[in-house]
C-alpha cells in the first residue's frame, strides 16, 4: 500500500510533513481513525480484531502498542487519510 507522490509530500496545517507524524501520538491516530470511519469501517480496512470484538480506544492502544505490524498499519492508514483530506483543500 504505497502513498502515490502528490499525497507523500502532503503538509498538515502547521506546515509539517504528515507522513513523519511529527507530535503526532498512536492515542491521536486511531481516535482520529475511528471518527473519520468508525470502528466497523476501520475493522474493514485493518482486519485486526481490537476493531471488530469489543473494540475501545483504550484496547486497541494496548494491542498497538505491543504488536508493531498492526501498528505500521494503523499509521499508514492514518497517513494516506490525512495526505488525502489536506490535498481537498
């Protein structure tokens, strides 16, 4: 799942590039995720059963933190989001 140029090089309001989510806590990336999809939305796009059985902020930051494959995900997801609702502007 590559970021396509135009969007790699996208800058959130500060000015910072998104995809080195500087400032940027796994607490704000899936409370972030969760608001833009829900918990049924995002368990379709990271199968990943903290989203899909009793999900929670809390949980899944738990699962995040210890399993580094789910959490890559989560900020990959998190990063081509962002690219793509800042390049609407």
């Amino acid at each position: 799942m590559a970021t396509s140029p135009h969007l790699s090089d996208a800058r959130d309001e500060s000015g910072r590039l998104i995809r080195e989510l500087h400032g940027v806590t796994l607490a704000q990336i899936v409370e972030y995720l969760v608001a833009h999809y829900g918990w049924a939305e995002l368990d379709q796009r990271i199968r990943i059963n903290c989203f899909a059985v009793d999900p929670s902020i809390k949980s899944s930051l738990t699962f995040l933190r210890r399993t580094p494959w789910a959490r890559a995900k989560v900020e990959e997801l998190y990063i081509r989001t962002r690219s793509e609702e800042v390049s609407k502007k």
